[in-house]
C-alpha cells in the first residue's frame, strides 16, 4: 500500500441490555480503523489532491472493509454501515475528506455489504484522543430509523498533528427496542407522497 500505517484498530461492541431491558436480538457495532501519515503533510496548500487519494483511498477501503467482514462473518451479515476521518491539527478537514469521500474507498465497502444506501460519514480535525464518531444507517433503506446509530471511540495517541484516522463502522441489527417508527410514516401523516422519490428527502 503507497500510504505509511502507523496502526490499525478493531473495534466491537455488544449492547445486550439497554433501557433496563434484555434485547431479544443483542446489537453489535464494529469499527476497523487505520491511523496514517497525511499524505499532504509539510507540503503547504496543495491544490491537486487526486494523486494522494488515488495512492491512499483505494488500499485504505479495502483493507478496512476486510476487517469489517472477518468480524462480521459476510458481507450480508453487514445491516448499518457507515464511515468517517479525523484529520490531526497540522492538516486540512478537505484532507479528512478526501480519502473517505470518493468511491475509490467506499466502493470497497458498499460493494462487498451488497448495499444501495450512500455511506454515512463524518470528517473532522482533532488531536490525539479526539472524538471518532461513525454515523450509520442501513445499507439498503435511507428511512428505517432503526439503524440510525453512531459509533464513538478514540485513540490514545491518534491523530497525531500530521496523521489521518481513516475508520469504517457496521452494525448488524439495529437499536434495541427501537420504538419511534421509520421516516415514511411521519411522510404519510404530514401528507407527502411517500412512493414520490423526492419526498423522502424532505
């Protein structure tokens, strides 16, 4: 891979009881993260960033999306999935954003999980031990509410100030006894046209 990886982090995790409640079905979130050197460090304001997104996006998506499905089982096992960077302070949140919104990274990911849906993202700058905050919805329904997650998590000593946390999240189930309905009911009772595409973006 043409891009320098400090470390790489797994992360799982199993919600088996929420609100005082067993879930009947437990939830489990999984995160892979890679912590990188910023391809664009020292370099000033680069103004053409396409050559390091296309020496760093691509190894990056697939190697993330691996240790999403060594967890996960299969790409069908995958329900939410999502993605996100953080940017250290020496470098731009465009950095943050241009490996992880091209599909030169998430066509890794969206292609193995079978999915539909845009991937939910966040980009950010921060320090080390800053806030990694991966949204998730599910893969193939943009309205089904129950997916609506976020994974949160740090690293002790990432992003450095010239470094990029680079992470993809998944869940498989949703929020445990989800309760607040999906997005096509509250269209119907406030009078949209639910089978009308752009109403759904409303």
């Amino acid at each position: 891979m043409p891009t320098e990886i400090r470390k790489t982090l797994l992360h799982v995790e199993d919600t088996l009881i929420e609100g005082g409640k067993v879930a009947e079905v437990p939830l489990r979130m999984i995160a892979a993260l890679a912590v990188i050197k910023n391809p664009w460090a020292g370099q000033g304001f680069v103004e053409d960033l396409r050559p390091g997104i296309h020496d760093c996006a691509p190894g990056l998506g697939e190697l993330l999306t691996k240790m999403i499905l060594d967890v996960a089982g299969s790409g069908e096992a995958v329900e939410g999935y999502g993605k996100s960077a953080v940017v250290g302070v020496n470098g731009e949140v465009e950095h943050a954003s241009a490996l992880i919104h091209t599909l030169r990274f998430g066509n890794h990911y969206r292609e193995a999980v079978g999915a539909k849906s845009y991937l939910a993202f966040c980009n950010t700058r921060g320090g080390a031990d800053a806030p990694v905050m991966i949204p998730l919805m599910d893969k193939n329904d943009g309205g089904r509410r129950s997916h609506y997650l976020t994974i949160q998590l740090s690293v002790a000593d990432a992003p450095g100030p010239d470094e990029i946390i680079v992470a993809l999240g998944a869940s498989i189930g949703g929020r445990p006894h989800h309760r607040i309905g999906d997005r096509y009911q509250d269209l119907k009772e406030l009078g949209h046209d639910v089978e009308n595409p752009a109403a759904i973006k409303a």
